[in-house]
C-alpha cells in the first residue's frame, strides 16, 4: 500500500505542480486552491508512505515522479521545448527512479 500511496502522492504533486503554473503567482483563486489542497494530500500520502518506506527511496521517488510528469505536461499542455538533452535527463531520472525501487527491501 505505501508504494501505491506514494505513486498517488507524486501524481498530486504533478497536479500541484501545474495548478500552480495556472495560478500566476497565486493571485488566481481557483487555481491557487487546487495547488494548496493536492500540495497537502501530496504531502500526506508521501508521510503514509514514509512509514514503512526509507527516507532516500521514498522522497526521491516521489520527486522524480513530480519532475518527469512536470516535464511531460510542460511539453504536452504548455508547449514547452523539446529537444535531446531534455529527453535524456528525464530518461536519467526515470532510470534513477528504477535503480532506487529495485535497491528497496520493500
């Protein structure tokens, strides 16, 4: 359950992530709720899962989830740039995201 809730928790973080970009600067109240209210359920599942997962594995994790869904919606919704080196840094940090679930007892 904690991999789970901490596979939620990094999808609200893409969710608060790109509200965020939607609230310029907080001063757009509907966006600016979505943020607060995904940034603490985010924040609450990672602490669920933080009880039985390590410390290093479940923070990078939830991370890496946050920035290669960022990186994808910027590219997809926002029109974002992309070119080669873009595409292999997200290709390192999913590949780092592997090699921390794989070095995981749980």
């Amino acid at each position: 359950m904690a991999w789970v809730s901490l596979f939620i928790a990094g999808v609200l973080e893409v969710i608060w992530a790109f509200s965020m970009k939607l609230s310029h600067g907080f001063t757009k109240p509907l966006p600016t709720v979505i943020t607060l209210v995904t940034m603490a359920a985010s924040f609450a599942l990672l602490a669920y899962a933080m009880r039985s997962l390590p410390l290093g594995t479940a923070y990078t994790i939830w991370t890496g989830i946050g920035a290669i869904g960022a990186f994808l919606v910027g590219i997809v919704v926002l029109g974002e740039q992309l070119n080669a080196l873009r595409v292999l840094a997200a290709i390192l940090i999913v590949s780092g995201l592997l090699l921390m679930k794989l070095s995981s007892a749980e």
